[in-house]
C-alpha cells in the first residue's frame, strides 16, 4: 500500500532511488513508522504502570472513589491496547 496512492501526481516525490536525497527520503517513512510504533509502545508500558498504581494507591488509602480510579485506570490500559492494535494495522502494507 503506498501512502500517496490518493495524493496528487503533483505533490508525490519524484526523487530516483540512485542519489543519495533519493535514499534518504525513501528511510522517511520508515524511520517515522519505527518511531510512532516505538511510542505507542511506551504509552503501553504507562498505562500499565499507572494501572498498578492505580491498585496500590487503592489498597493503601481507601476512598469512596477506588472503583471509579480503578475503572479509569483499566480504561486507559485498554484506548492504549487498541491504539496499539490501529498502530500496528496502519504500519501493516
């Protein structure tokens, strides 16, 4: 799937692969890709975190309030799971 499929002809690159500016454009979206998936990933690895001490934070102060914590907490874990799972359709060609 090429990411300029529906872009006009005159906006598309037209560097030939040969020349260096050529190799260079062409790691862009590479590069981008990795670094978007990289993201992603730490956002997961936040969410867990916040999760866990979402569920410390419960069992040492108790609050009226610990399900709704705990419901946000898990709620955040899950958006950040399914941003992962649109990440890695969207970079799937």
């Amino acid at each position: 799937m090429d990411i300029f499929s529906n872009a006009p002809e005159i906006i598309k690159p037209n560097y030939p692969i040969d020349t260096e500016i050529g190799k260079i454009v062409g790691l862009v979206p590479t590069v981008t890709e990795i670094v978007v998936l990289v993201l992603t990933l730490f956002y997961l690895f936040f969410a867990f975190l916040l999760t866990r001490r979402v569920k410390i934070m419960n069992t040492n102060f108790k609050t009226p309030l610990a399900p709704v914590f705990s419901l946000l907490a898990f709620t955040n874990l899950i958006a950040s799971l399914a941003i992962i799972a649109i990440t890695l359709l969207t970079l799937i060609k």
